[in-house]
C-alpha cells in the first residue's frame, strides 16, 4: 500500500488505514533491525537530503540510518548555518535542492507551516521531521508503534499527555493521531502551556498532574522546551518538578501497568524523575528511539513506491 | 458641461432609499435629482444599473515614499477608479513615515500629479511613529492631513497618547486608533482558538481588542478628543463601543472588507494572502461585526488596502507580511453582504461612502444637489471569478484570488469626468 498523499506533512492528512499499515511496515523493520543484516536495497539509487533549519542530533541521526539501511544515498544539510544567514530565503534554498534531483527531501524548520510551503516547490516526496509547533509526523508514528507493541492494540487506550503543550509539534501530532485511532486523550500541564481552545479537539484538558494521570495506560512526557520560552510561562523549574514533574508517586494514579515516554531529550529532574525514566518497569523511552528508526524507514519506503508509482504512470 | 444619467437605479445612502429616476451633473456637482434633463447634457443610459456616491476608503496604504514597487499613486489610483472608490484617506505608515509638512507636501504633490481621484492623506500622531513626541498637527492640519495616526503601532505610553489627544482636541482633529493591547498581540499572527493552536500559530485572544478600546476610551473620555477606531473586528469590543456612543464621547468605528467577508479558517493551510492585522477572527466575531454594521453602531467598512509584494508574503506564515489589498474588490467583496440579506444597498452605501465623508469632513459621499459628482455605476448581479494577475494594484495580495464575487463596477466619475470605464453615451432626446 502507498500513501494517498505525495508527501507526509503531518498527521493531520492521514487516514486509519494508513496509520495502520505504516506500523505494520515499520514493525516488519524494526524486527530486522535487529537482526544482524540490517541493510536493504530497497531505496537503492535515491537520493535522500535531509535539511534541518533548526539544530537537531538525535532526529537528523535516525533519519540518516533509516536512509541509509534503506540503501539511499543520503546527504545531511544543517541549513540553520548555512545560506539562511547569507538571506536566502527558503523557497530560495528549495528551489536550489530540488535542481539536485533529491528524491526524498527530509525537512525541520523552526516555523509552523515552513515544510507545507516548501512541499509546494519541490518535485519530490517531503517529509516533515518537525515545523514550528505544527506537526511532526514521524514522532507521533513512533509513539503509537511503541504504544501499540507494549499495550498490543493502539485503541480505547487512555492516554495521558503531560508538560508544554503549547509549544509543542510532539503534541499536536500525537492528539491527533491517537484521537484518529479511538483512544481517549487527556493533556495535562499549567494553564500558561495549554493553547487556547485546545478542548474544543476531542480531548480532556487539566493542570492537576494527579487527576490526568488517573487510570491512564500511557503517560507521555513533554520536554520543557526552554529555548522556546519567552519567559514568564512558569516561576521557576522546581516548581515545575513539584506540580507537574513525573515521579513514581504521581505514577501511582496511573494503572499499574502504565507505560512511560518520553520524546527526548529529557530534562532529568525538570519533566521527568531519572529514576523512573531508567525504571524498565514503565518506561519506554528507549524502545520510542528504536521504533523512530523503524517508522522512518517505513514512511521513506512508503513515500518512495508513490513517488515510483507516479513517475511510472 | 452638463452630464445626465437616464434610468439609474439611484442608491442614496443619506435618504436611505434604492429607487429608479435621474440625475444631473454640471460643473463637477450634482445639479439636480429626478429632475427632467437637459437638452444640452450629454445623457447616460445606466438601463436600470445602480448609480451611487463613490466610495470613501480609509485607511489605503500607498507606496509612496518608501516602496514605490508595492504601489504607487498612480497604480493606486488606477485601481481605485476601477473598484469604485473616488477617495482614498491614505495611511502614514511610509517609510519614512508621513510626520512632517515636508513629506505630506510632497505626496500631495505625487497624488495631485498621478491620480484621477481624490486622495486625502492622514498623517502620524507621533514623530517617526515612534510614540514618543506628538508630531507638528497644527501644520500638518494647514498642508491638509484630515486625521492623525500611528496606523497599526499603538501608542503605548499612555502620557505621551493622552497629550497627544489633549492637543488635537485643541485643533479639532480627528485622531485614528488602533485597539490592541500591544503586550498581549506581539508576536501573534492568528487568532488564539481552536485553528491557531491546531495550526501551532501563535495567538492573539480577541480581549486584546477590548483592553486596548477600552484604554482609548478612558483617554477620550478624558481628553474629549474626536476619536475613530481603524478596525473593531470582535464582538466582545461592541458592548464597550456601544457604551462610548451612549456616554456621548465623539468616537466612530470602522471594520476592514476582510474581516466582514472571511473568518480564521480561510487562512486553510498557511495561506499568507489571508495574514492581515488584525488576524482574521471566529465565524463567530464575524457574524457580530455584520450585524454592528447594519445596525449603524460599527459606522465604516473599509478595504485596509495594504499592498505587498510576492516577496513579502511567500514566506512561512508568521514570517510573511501582513496586509491585503483591497481597492479593486472592496465593492464586489460588500456586495456578498448585499447578495447574502444582510446589507441593503443604502446601508452598504452608508458605510462605505456617506459616514467616512462625514467623519473626515469631505463633502462627498452623497446624491444631492451640491455635492461633488464622485459616481459608481454599478452592476451587483454580474458573476465573475477573480484573477489576481488582473488587478491595476502593483501588489497582487489579494486574498479573493479564484474567489467567485458578484457585481462588477461598470464605469467611476470623480467631479463629473470619468474616470474608469465605458458606458454607452446616448444622446437626449432634442
């Protein structure tokens, strides 16, 4: 099965059934990946760029296995250095990659709907790796993988989303997701990270830690994005810890069999207890880092046939 | 030389009334209304088509000085003519802005010598629209400014604002605000609801809106300063509006074409077209600032015809320029209020033409003996699909590209001389 779209901007655009067949395809990788012969040809002669306007290691780096276990050939532009600072513009800098004939054009961007834009220029497949506070797609597929592999079903879940919401991509994407796949979301966090009108989306809204957390099969911890803050959206970082930091003792109004994520990186002792992020019991962080290779894999594979399909047709 | 207009739909705005008859124009005025015409008067035809005063638009933007390749008053005024509007009340927002007697002479001069319409200048409340020192109003007032303002930056310094109204309450002045509570709306480029938290935009509440009218009505009710709101586009600011005109404090209210005809949704995905100041509002808001306008409580819809380049705006959203343009599809975008109930034609009439003549002191926006003859003929059944690229505008920005409007301008006089248009010239009769 091929997407109905060209590119893969966000979650927003996707059905059900593609959902469910883009975990099917990475849950075939991620149990490859850890076999011992992990590359295939599958992406063999494409050329795969992935261009980053905003800093990032640990998504540029899975992207770039992912490529490259796919047999593409893969080139790593961090544009946040580059020719944006000699005032091109972006449309400047896709026309110019897209003149390079990419075949899979990996983009993060620090504006919301700067990957949409961008699309819109370019004669290959997009995929957003995160814009502005918008989506990112591939984050949200990695979580419902890992949710899916440790619960074995990714429906009428309760799923608990906790920590900056406002600014984050991570949430809007996985609200979406999860509300698609009919599980029940709650978003917890103080009222100065919650977006206005958020309520109106098919979810539950809360600043008690205590009372979101309650009966949840999931608890998804947000990163404190400090480089996004203007300021002033919380007194001070222990406060934080002490109302809205998961710790084993909030984890106790969770099920007992709760998991717990984490996007990375982590913050230890702002969002998230150390403790309980290394506790193997409930968290699942490092699994959502294996399964973010597996799922990129799958929606480049993915993105990839439509793009053969097309250029055959 | 005397011109006559046969078997017009007259739209009188200051009657309120939309009946067939004539009417005659000698030396640049409106001679005579229902009366026989001339022999001599070279006779219009209009078969049934609306006649109507010109539009007043408040509030355009020119490129002139500063970004002459955005708009000129040439082009400007090309496109005005085509859309119906016979005088424009610029903006000060040039660059360098329009503060001093010196650059207003010199843009009086650029539109005397390029336009076929009037053009009426504001100029800045404060030098540089810094909002720091008032600017020299009582000469500015002598070259011709017909009101002050900063245009979209609010003075926020409330002792520099409030001295600034206690001066041009001493000239007679009107002054033009922005309500917004600059602390609240920095950095936001949406409404904050449902769509800019879905669209991760950052957002402005509509409170904004209300904190800073009621801010500039506590100023006004202190300083006694003739006051005109650019844009009230919430309904939570129409009870405070509402409040104002009852305490009998000298203030009006206008609302952009934009915010009466579209909603945050159209915006869609990340459609810079749609990014203006302020953002486009909820459905909700929308319906309200209608209803404020039919009831005569918001007085003036105007284009807040703002000129960008394709540079400017093929940006990711919350970097590309806000603004649209507007002249050209001011009449055609009201008309969707006539076409849906909710305006009649004399009420449209009213706020696009009789009310900003009135507030800004200019003789025009009427159908009686006297006044100039600044005409619109038009026809609001004609169907068409806007082309962008068609516009006179130099600036494309228009976020009714594709969009299907219904009524076209048939032909525009400024003074009795045509200035736009053709129309079938028959003579009368003897």
């Amino acid at each position: 099965m091929a997407l109905r779209a060209r590119h893969l901007l966000g979650i927003e655009p996707l059905a059900p059934d593609e959902i469910t067949a883009l975990l099917d395809l990475a849950e075939r990788h991620a149990g490859r990946n850890r076999g011992g012969e992990k590359h295939t040809a599958l992406l063999a002669g494409l050329t795969q760029i992935n261009m980053f306007f905003e800093p990032s290691t640990r998504t540029q780096a899975s992207f770039e296995l992912a490529g490259k276990r796919l047999g593409a050939d893969v080139m790593n532009m961090s544009v946040a250095q580059s020719s944006v600072k000699k005032g091109e513009t972006l449309i400047d800098t896709a026309l110019t990659l897209n003149a390079m004939h990419p075949d899979l054009l990996v983009v993060r961007h620090p504006a919301s709907g700067a990957v949409d834009l961008l699309a819109e220029k370019v004669a290959c497949a997009v995929l957003n790796a995160g814009d502005g506070r918008h989506e990112h797609p591939t984050q949200a597929l990695l979580d419902a993988l890992t949710i899916r592999r440790a619960k074995g079903r990714l429906h009428r879940l309760t799923v608990a989303i906790c920590g900056d919401i406002a600014h984050s991509r991570v949430a809007r994407s996985n609200l979406i997701l999860l509300n698609r796949m009919e599980n029940r979301v709650r978003l917890v966090g103080p009222p100065t990270l919650m977006p206005a009108g958020v309520g109106e989306l098919g979810c539950e809204v809360t600043d008690d830690m205590r009372e979101g957390l309650a009966g949840a099969d999931v608890v998804m911890m947000l990163r404190l994005q400090k480089e996004r803050m203007d300021g002033g959206f919380i007194p001070s970082e222990r406060e934080y810890y002490h109302r809205y930091g998961l710790d084993a003792e909030k984890l106790l109004h969770a099920k007992p069999d709760a998991i717990v994520m984490h996007p990375g990186p982590m913050n230890r002792g702002v969002e998230i207890d150390g403790t309980l992020a290394d506790d193997i019991r409930h968290s699942v962080i490092q699994q959502q880092v294996e399964m973010g290779v597996a799922v990129r894999m799958a929606a480049m594979e993915m993105l990839t046939a439509s793009l053969r399909a097309a250029r055959a047709g | 030389m005397m011109l006559g207009f046969a078997d017009a739909r007259l739209i009188d705005p200051e009657a309120g009334t939309d009946r067939r008859g004539t009417l005659l124009v000698a030396g640049g005025r409106i001679a005579a209304v229902d009366g026989p015409l001339p022999g001599e008067a070279t006779v219009i035809d209009c078969a049934g088509k609306c006649l109507a005063p010109g539009l007043v638009d408040v509030g355009v933007q020119v490129g002139e000085p500063g970004a002459r390749h955005k708009e000129s008053f040439r082009s400007a005024g090309l496109a005005a003519a085509a859309g119906g509007v016979t005088t424009l009340v610029t903006r000060p927002d040039t660059d360098p802005p329009i503060d001093s007697p010196e650059v207003l002479e010199f843009v009086t001069r650029r539109a005397r010598a390029e336009t076929p319409v009037n053009i009426r200048p504001m100029a800045a409340l404060t030098k540089g629209r810094a909002g720091r020192e008032m600017t020299e109003m009582g000469f500015l007032l002598d070259a011709g400014a017909v009101a002050f303002t900063d245009a979209d930056r609010v003075v926020s310094d409330t002792r520099v604002l409030t001295r600034a109204m206690s001066y041009a309450r001493g000239l007679g002045a009107l002054i033009l605000g922005h309500p917004q509570e600059p602390g609240l709306s920095r950095g936001a480029c949406a409404t904050s609801g449902k769509f800019a938290s879905l669209k991760g935009l950052p957002g402005v509440a509509p409170m904004a809106e209300r904190i800073g009218f009621d801010r500039d009505m506590g100023l006004v009710e202190m300083t006694g300063a003739r006051w005109h709101a650019d844009q009230i586009t919430c309904a939570r600011t129409l009870p405070a509006l509402e409040r104002a005109k009852a305490n009998g404090l000298d203030v009006t209210a206008g609302v952009s074409i934009h915010h009466l005809t579209l909603n945050e949704f159209d915006v869609g995905d990340y459609r810079t077209f749609f990014k203006v100041t302020p953002p486009l509002r909820a459905e909700a808001d929308r319906v309200a600032v209608v209803e404020a306008v039919a009831a005569g409580l918001i007085d003036i819809i105007c284009s807040m015809h703002t000129p960008q380049d394709e540079e400017s705006k093929r940006l990711p959203f919350e970097e590309a320029a806000p603004g649209a343009v507007g002249l050209e599809t001011l009449l055609p975008a009201a008309l969707r209020l006539y076409h849906a109930g909710a305006l009649s034609l004399p009420q449209l009439f009213r706020a696009m033409a009789l009310n900003p003549a009135r507030r800004f002191g200019l003789p025009a926006g009427r159908l009686s003996p006297g006044a100039p003859a600044d005409l619109v003929l038009f026809d609001p059944a004609t169907p068409s699909v806007l082309d962008r690229f068609t516009l006179r505008s130099k600036s494309k920005n228009t976020p009714f590209d594709g969009a299907r409007l219904q009524g076209r301008v048939l032909a525009t006089w400024v003074a009795g001389v045509p200035v736009h248009g053709e129309t079938a010239v028959a003579a009368a009769g003897g």
